[in-house]
C-alpha cells in the first residue's frame, strides 16, 4: 500500500477525466458494466445508440440513468481507458515497460456501501490508483502458490492479509491469486485498475510448445496413458535451443506489446512539413522497445549483428522495418522512452521513424516529465 506522486494526479485529473468520459467519449458493448454483489444489471435504459452514418452508430450513456443506478448501490466497470486520455496512455506505456507485457487500465465508479464482483481473485497482477472519493479494501493471502485459474477455480482463502481504505491519491498492489473484496461507501468513489498479465512460466512454456514443431520437424512419440502409470515426454531438444526458444518467447512479448502514441498532431505536421526537425522533441510511443533479429553474418566487436547487407531487420509494436547496421546504436538509444531532442539525431532517421509512427513529436516536453 502508498500513495501516488501528486503530480501524476495533477497530470491524471480525475475530475476532468471523469467528464470527459462521458460528455464526449462512447463506451461499446462490455466496455461498460453494472455489477451489485456479482449481479449485473441490464443498461437498456442507461446506453443508447445514436444511427450515424456508418455501421454501428455512436453509443452514448445517459449521466443521469447512470447516477440513478449508481444511488441504487450498482457499481460501473469501464473499460480501456488507457486509451481514452493522453496522460493514461503514458501510464499505460510506463508499466508496459517496466513489466514487459500489454497492460489495460480500467475504471470502477460508485456511490454506495454495495459489493461489485464479492470476493475474488485474479489471473494476473493489478495495482489499484484511487482517484475519487474512498474504497475499503480486504486483501486475503493466496489459497496456494502459483495460482492459476484452471487448476485452483475461485476459492479464496480467507486468511486476512490487509483490511483499510483507499483514499484519494493512495496505492494499492495487488499480487496474482490474492483474494480481495471491494466496498464502495456513502459517497462518491473512482478508482483506476491497473492489469498487469506478467509474463511467467505458463506463458513461456506455451510459446515453446508451439515452436517444437518448428525446431523438431520430425514425429514425436506418442503418450499412452495407462492407470496408475504417470506418461513422460523426452525433452526433443537440446539445452542451448531451448535457451533461444525462452528468448523467442520474451522477444515475442515485447515485440506485440503495442504503441501508445499520445504526440501532438499538430506539432508533427508543422515539424514535417516545414522541415522543422532540429526544433523539436521526440519520444518513442513503443513499450516493448526494440527487438532485433538476426538474419545472415556475425556479430561485431559491439556485439551487434552484421549482416552481408549492412542492414539490419528489427521492429517495435508489431512493425518489422530494416535499419542501417550503422544507425541500430542511434535508433536504439531513441526508443528508451525518454524525451529527445531531434537535433541529437540524424535528420533522415528521425524523419523516417516519425513517419513509421515509431517516434511522436512531443508539443511540450515539460508535460512528459514522467519519463523511465
């Protein structure tokens, strides 16, 4: 448990955030929620969609609906909003990068002593940030080690770990398979939900089997099973390419984590199109950063690959582009999150990489203070 810097809930604010929701943003299908002690309610009457001119609509909530059903005890689940506001975009970003996985911030709102999901756990890591208002929280000590949900279902242990309130500003860290129960009070209360899906050794080991196929193409044997009789597979590979099966496994992570872009369009137009660069500030909107692949050569005295091409393939977020074997140190050292200043850099490089998307223009970079 502790509390959050003043200026991320500055930079945040929740007051504003909360509006600008529901004034001018649509929340679609399970993007929105009404739960009260595990029930869900109906939204019939709460969401409505507007025909536009295209398929879907726009789908709007009704504020006042929603603040009867919320008097009525039923808290709202809000999906994604680590894509709804820039500086929850760069939150998102940070613990992406901190954790190496795709990270989603939700938001919960109530006003009532009510219950929403009763005691549970969760399949993954989630750091709770309050916003408005206070929550009271009761975490529990996990029923087993390694909890997983095919193997433990939802059994908590109801052995007390923490019991207090989350006021405005406060933390909490919540590890996988740590029951908690949640209870709103008499007033008004929104808390973010940080989901953090760590990468573990279930995720590892599922990425190498996939890519024995690849690595063994031959038949492998089968398993009978017999009673009483435990069935047993021979590893089909050696150690040291298993080690590069581990790696493929968390390159792969962070190669599909995907951008996070919060840059100013603005900025980056006036940038591109005057030919502006050495006058303006960069930033990598890539989590995963990036990761390289080695297609044909050796590695140099850098420990840098080196192709026969002089080129190199490598990517971020899902895009595979080929750099220069000479520039890999420059690109590399942009996409560590931080603010740059494009005067640092080759002009060619920054312009390309902006263009790729795998590079915003910052309008201020004192408003991405929040740097790793």
């Amino acid at each position: 448990m502790g509390a959050a810097a003043a200026p991320l809930i500055e930079a945040l604010g929740p007051d504003r955030l909360l509006d600008d929701a529901f004034r001018s943003l649509s929340f679609r299908g399970k993007q929105i929620r009404l739960v009260r002690d595990k029930v869900t309610r109906d939204l019939g009457d709460i969401v409505e969609t507007r025909i536009g001119g295209y398929a879907g609509g726009h789908t709007r909530v009704r504020a006042g609906a929603l603040a009867a059903a919320l008097d009525d005890g039923f808290t709202a689940s809000l999906d994604g909003f680590d894509l709804r506001s820039p500086a929850t975009v760069i939150l998102a970003g940070l613990f992406e990068r901190a954790f190496g996985c795709q990270v989603n911030i939700n938001g919960y709102l109530s006003c009532r002593e009510y219950t929403s999901f009763g005691t549970h756990w969760d399949d993954q890591e989630v750091v709770i940030l309050q916003l408005v208002g206070s929550k009271d929280w009761t975490v529990e000590e996990p029923a087993h080690l390694s909890m997983n949900k095919l193997a433990h279902r939802d059994g908590v242990s109801g052995r007390l770990a923490w019991q207090g309130r989350l006021a405005p500003g406060g933390t909490l860290y919540v590890p996988r398979g740590w029951g908690h129960t949640v209870n709103g009070i008499d007033e008004l209360s929104f808390h973010y939900t940080i989901t953090i899906p760590r990468l573990h050794g279930l995720h590892v080991l599922e990425t190498l089997l996939e890519r024995l196929p690849e690595q063994n193409p031959g038949p492998h044997p089968s398993l009978p099973m017999t009673a009483g009789a435990i069935p047993t597979l021979e590893w089909p590979t050696d150690p040291a390419a298993t080690d590069s099966l581990v790696l493929h496994a968390l390159a792969r992570s962070r190669f599909s984590i995907p951008r996070r872009s919060a840059g100013s369009l603005r900025v980056s137009a006036l940038a591109l199109v005057a030919d502006r660069l050495n006058d303006v500030f960069v930033r990598c909107p890539c989590p995963g950063g990036w990761v390289v692949r080695i297609e044909t050569g050796d590695v140099d005295d850098d420990h840098l690959p080196r192709t026969e091409s002089g080129q190199m393939i490598g990517g971020m977020a899902g895009q595979l582009v080929q750099v220069p074997a000479a520039a890999i140190k420059a690109v590399g050292s942009l996409t560590d999150g931080r603010v740059h200043n494009a005067r640092d850099f080759d002009r060619a490089t920054v312009r390309d990489l902006i263009t790729l998307g795998l590079l915003d223009v910052v309008s201020d970079p004192e408003s991405w203070g929040i740097n790793c």
